[in-house]
C-alpha cells in the first residue's frame, strides 16, 4: 500500500486545502496529497463514487509520488479550473495535472442529461484526466483508484481486461453509472480497487482517466494533452467573456466567477449552494446539512456578481432556471430546488459514515425545502428586475409570474417564518424576512410600471409603505438598530441586507447604527456572526463559525455608509484568509483562519464580489466596474 493509504476513522485534510475540480455536470474535491475524496456522478447531486472526505473507507482515488504526501507547490493553471501539483521527491521532480473534461458537443439522441439551455460549443466529457509528468532525475509513481459507491456503502468489482491491462471496468448498483479507468501503465484490481506502479524517468509522462457513462477517454499521452489544452481553452475563452478591472484584487474577483462557473449545473443553469454535503459548521459537531441545492434567495445574489463581472449567459440561465421553477407552482413557492427544477428533496442521514472529523450526521438531501421562509418572494422579484433592467424589457410571459409572487408576498408578510437561516426553532417575525416582502412590493410596482399596469403599481407601491413602516415600527429597538424579529434585541447580520436593498438611505441614522452594532458587536476578531447562537432558538446545539457571506456583507455595508478604509481593511483581511488556491468555504474560525461548512460555498464568493466591486468603487475605479445600477448593492434611482 502507498504511504498516504488513510486510516479509517482519521486523518482528515483541513477543509481549505482541498483543490475544486469541476465540468458543468460534476466536480470533484482533490486533497493536497493527490487523492480525489468526493465527486458524485452523473450529476452533482448524485449518490457519491468517492467520498472520503466523509469517511475514509468510502473512496478515494490517488495518483501521485509513492514516496511523498507533500507537495512542493499547488496551484490553478492561470484561468483555468485545471489543477496542477509539483512534487519533490528524492530523486526527482513530479508535476501532476488534475482536470475534469471539457470538450466539443457531440450530438446524441440517448444523451442524458438533456439540455435545457442553449448549449454552448463545448460540454462536459465524462472523464477525470490525471496526468503525471518527471521533470527531473526519475520519480516512482502510484495509482490507486477505489471507488465505493453509494456514499461508501457498495465496493466496486473491478476487472482489468486480458488482452489490455492499462483498461479495467467496474460495475455498480443499480443505477450507477459503469466506470472504466485507463492508463498508460500496467493495472491490477484486486478487493473492490484498481492499483498501479512505475518509475518515470525525465521527460516520461504517465496518463490516467476515469470514465463515466460509456465516455471515451484518452489512450495516449498526445491525446490527453490535446484534450487538456482544449478544456484549458474553454476556461479561459470563458472568462475573457467578462469583465473584470484591472486592480491588485482582480484575481480574486476571476477565481470567484470560475468557482462559480464550476457550481452551475450546465443543463439547466442551475447554480447548487456548494459542493458538498454534511461538512460541519462546527468541528464535530451537529450543523451538516446538504448544500447540493439551488436556493431561490441566491438568484438575486448570482445575478448581481454575474452581470456585474459581464458574465451575462451563465446569468440568463440560472434566471431562466428560476423563473421556471416558479412558474411550475402552483401554490407556495419553495424557498430551493434540486439542480434539475426537482421539488422534493427529502433529508435521511446516513449512519454507515463517521463524518468529516467524526462529525455526524452525516445528510443527504435537505428537509429545509418544506419551510415556510418570507425572503423567498423578494429575493425572486429583485432578480426579475435585475434582468429586466438589464434587458431593458420585462418579458410578457414573466409577468404572471410577477404578479403572483407579489401577491403571495402580501399575503403572508405578517406571518412568522424561520427566517433567512431557516432555523429549526419556533417561527418568529424576523425582520429580514418582512425586508425581503417589502423588496417584493417595491420592485413589483416598479414592474408594474414598466407593464403599463397602472393598478397594480399604486396597490403595490401603497403594500410596501405600509410594510416599510411596520418595519420601522416593530423591527428597531431603542438605540434606533435594526434587530433580529420583533420583540427582541438580539443583532442579526441578515440585518445588513437593510443597506444593501436600498431599504433606507445609507446616511439614515438606523442604517449607520446597526451596520456599527454589527460591527462592534456581532464580530470575532473583526469577523461577523450570523447572529449569537445563545440568543437564538435555532434549534441546535453548539457554536459556529464566522460566516464568510456576513463578513463581505459588512464590507459592502461600511462602504455604502462611506467608511470606505474600514471597508477596505476588512476586506483585505478577508481575502487574506482564502485557501491557498483561492476558496472558500461557508465559515472562518477568526482564530486559526480554519475554514468551516460546505465547500466551496457560492455565497461566499457572490459576496466577494460584491466586496471587492464597493470597495474598488470607493477607491475611484473607473465607473465600468462599478456595480450596475439598480441591483443589490448598488443605487437605486427612481425608475424614469
């Protein structure tokens, strides 16, 4: 066995140092030692083939020096979602490149998934590609490639072919998908896993593919490389659609938009929460949920970060997905999705995993999508203006489903919910839930004149001043900040959406004041809480981490209140604690930079970019890079 083989209950790489891999279909997670420890297929959603990240007895695939754990450098090929390793061993030199293919459409009547957007030319291939250079002396090489499917409950069976032993084929359950790995070197399979080892010598390359689904991958090392250079180019051809300013944190703003290129779901447009299920909020503790959703609430944050990098198509899609979705029901509108516009996504946790660092349960599916959660209607109706400001027209066939979302949203405005972080307490007034109705009014009316529905704007216009002023009633406490819900004093960052949504000015005495009581109260070593668990029934046990998304929110809110150096310190902190290729998860621990939750996490990098674009804003960037108008963040001028 290699030197890395896991044991099975420990040893768990730090969250931050996983390398994402990802091709609009599927994407995978890469420890720093080279093993693959999670990717489901043929969807993200789908039962898993490795996920050692929850356990480490179910699955992983490495490739890699048989000596070395350690790498000597890591990083992304320049635009690319392309990982790359250099290794030291003591003979030599190593370089690994890890990439999930991206190539030319091949039309397929039995092709699944089908397409429901308009395909560009390239899709995904259905190939994990390692390939494995010596750059120097002469470096003994391993592979070892187990995967279990199910989330760790069934081994494959492998079989290497007689005639040809750099191919072998695996079956699984029923309804997985038949894998075939090859390799330019000499396989064998033996107890659900397929191995390998060989010495390269300077200059010698070593090829390694899974495939999924009947794919075809490479044979050759000449084909593997034309392959890798033509997903290379599909990433940067991509991102060179955008638009991006020239700063010193540009970076971050492109490695955002290729993280959150690699979590849309291509076929539908689609964007999931995060990569990953049951990754603890806590260390060892119980706060694991399954992020491999689409939440309705992160249409408007999507849109904003891709319009306002130029990245229209990937905008359009997930708005096309989402109003989809809507227009589907009936009654209540969910507050998330499955990535393929499903509606029930049913929670069961799975025993037989002992969890990232013992942290259990460990869950699939998410139980979230029967709560009652008010931000649903305006996080729907601020995207739908989004896109129709940026279309400069309101489509017709989107106009039912204006008017009833902000029907619904009037309907229940006085109601209780679980609020934005969908606690699993008592419901309460939360006040960032009525905020979201009053969204929903405000920019139904301004539809609505955009409509010519002269009617529907005046009622509407009139519900969100009567909202407006209930929340100015009941939601302030007697320092004049914003709080909670109704009836308490406890700070809630959410309560930050307040300036960002153009609630009230941001030289408004209650703006300034709460987005300070955040700041001086609300924080860990400068780093914001989603609100403090002692006084919140959330209906959980334990503490959490900072939340990634609060602390860029609180960038761009001291910005908008002209604290424009706190902002920019902040927010250089912030960027400081990225992983070292440039990621983030859901949380921070402030005090070793840890990071904690699902990974990678999209709204941590939508509000990086918010963050970044107000600050760039304040510094005087040349007015293209600003935010648009009218979006979150941005001003909101009264429509002409």
């Amino acid at each position: 066995m290699p030197a890395t083989a896991p044991s099975a209950a420990g040893n768990f790489p730090p969250i931050e140092e996983y390398g994402l891999l990802a091709d609009g279909e599927v994407l995978a997670l890469v420890a720093s030692n080279g093993a693959i420890e999670w990717l489901c297929a043929p969807r993200m959603d789908s039962p898993s083939l490795f996920a050692a990240i929850l356990d480490r007895r179910a699955g992983s695939f490495r490739v890699g020096p048989r000596e070395t754990c350690v790498p000597a450098a890591r990083r992304y090929v320049p635009g690319t979602l392309i990982l790359e390793a250099t290794w030291m061993t003591s003979r030599g030199w190593l370089v690994v490149r890890d990439a999930l293919l991206v190539g030319p459409w091949e039309d397929d009547p039995n092709d699944v998934p089908p397409f429901r957007r308009d395909a560009r030319p390239e899709r995904a291939e259905h190939v994990l590609l390692r390939t494995l250079r010596c750059e120097q002396g002469s470096v003994e090489i391993v592979v070892d490639c187990e995967p279990v499917f199910d989330y760790g409950a069934r081994p494959a069976a492998w079989a290497v072919e007689d005639h040809d032993r750099g191919r072998a084929r695996a079956r699984g359950p029923a309804g997985a998908p038949a894998l075939e790995l090859v390799a330019t070197v000499p396989l064998e399979a033996t107890d659900g896993r397929v191995h390998a080892g060989a010495v390269l010598q300077e200059g010698e390359e070593a090829v390694v593919a899974l495939s999924w689904g009947g794919a075809l991958p490479p044979r050759s090392a000449a084909d593997a490389e034309g392959r890798l250079r033509r997903t290379q180019g599909f990433w940067r051809g991509w991102l060179a659609e955008g638009s991006f300013p020239d700063h010193p944190w540009r970076h971050h703003l492109q490695r955002s938009a290729l993280v959150l290129k690699g979590l849309i779901y291509a076929p539908t447009g689609a964007m999931v929460a995060a990569g990953t299920t049951s990754l603890p909020e806590t260390p060892g503790g119980e706060r694991n949920w399954d992020y491999r959703y689409t939440w309705i609430r992160d249409a408007t944050f999507a849109l904003w970060g891709l319009y306002t990098l130029g990245l229209d198509a990937d905008a359009d899609h997930f708005m096309q997905f989402v109003s989809e979705v809507a227009l589907g029901e009936h009654d209540m509108l969910q507050i998330m999705y499955g990535i393929g516009g499903e509606h029930s996504l049913p929670e069961r946790t799975l025993e037989h995993l002992s969890g990232y660092e013992g942290a259990r349960p460990v869950r699939v599916g998410n139980e979230a999508y029967r709560q009652s959660q008010h931000d649903v209607w305006g996080a729907l109706l601020d995207s739908i203006y989004l896109h129709t400001k940026d279309r400069d027209e309101l489509p017709e066939w989107l106009w039912p489903l204006v008017e009833r979302q902000v029907e619904q949203a009037l309907a229940h405005w006085q109601d209780t919910d679980q609020g934005i972080w969908e606690v699993r307490g008592v419901p309460q007034h939360f006040t960032s839930s009525k905020l979201l109705c009053w969204v929903a009014a405000d920019r139904g009316a301004r539809l609505a004149e955009r409509h010519g529905s002269a009617q529907h704007a005046d009622r509407w216009h009139a519900a969100a001043a009567e909202i407006h002023a209930d929340i100015c009633r009941h939601g302030v406490d007697g320092r004049g900040v914003f709080v909670q819900h109704y009836g308490t004093t406890a700070l809630d960052a959410s309560c930050l959406l307040f300036v960002l949504l153009r609630f009230l000015p941001p030289d408004d005495a209650r703006i300034v004041a709460t987005v300070h009581a955040i700041a001086d109260e609300l924080t860990d070593e400068e780093h914001v809480l989603r609100y403090r668990v002692e006084e919140t029934d959330d209906g959980l046990s334990g503490e959490e981490g900072t939340f990634v998304i609060c602390s860029f929110w609180l960038v761009s809110a001291l910005a908008e209140i002209g604290e424009a150096e706190r902002a920019r310190r902040l927010c250089e902190k912030l960027l400081n604690h990225a992983s070292p290729l440039g990621l983030y998860a859901e949380e921070l621990d402030p005090h070793t930079g840890r990071h904690l939750g699902n990974f990678p996490q999209a709204f941590s990098h939508l509000a990086l970019i918010n963050a970044v674009m107000h600050v760039i804003r304040a510094d005087g960037q040349p007015g293209r890079f600003a935010p648009p108008p009218h979006v979150a963040g941005a001003p909101r001028p009264e429509p002409s």
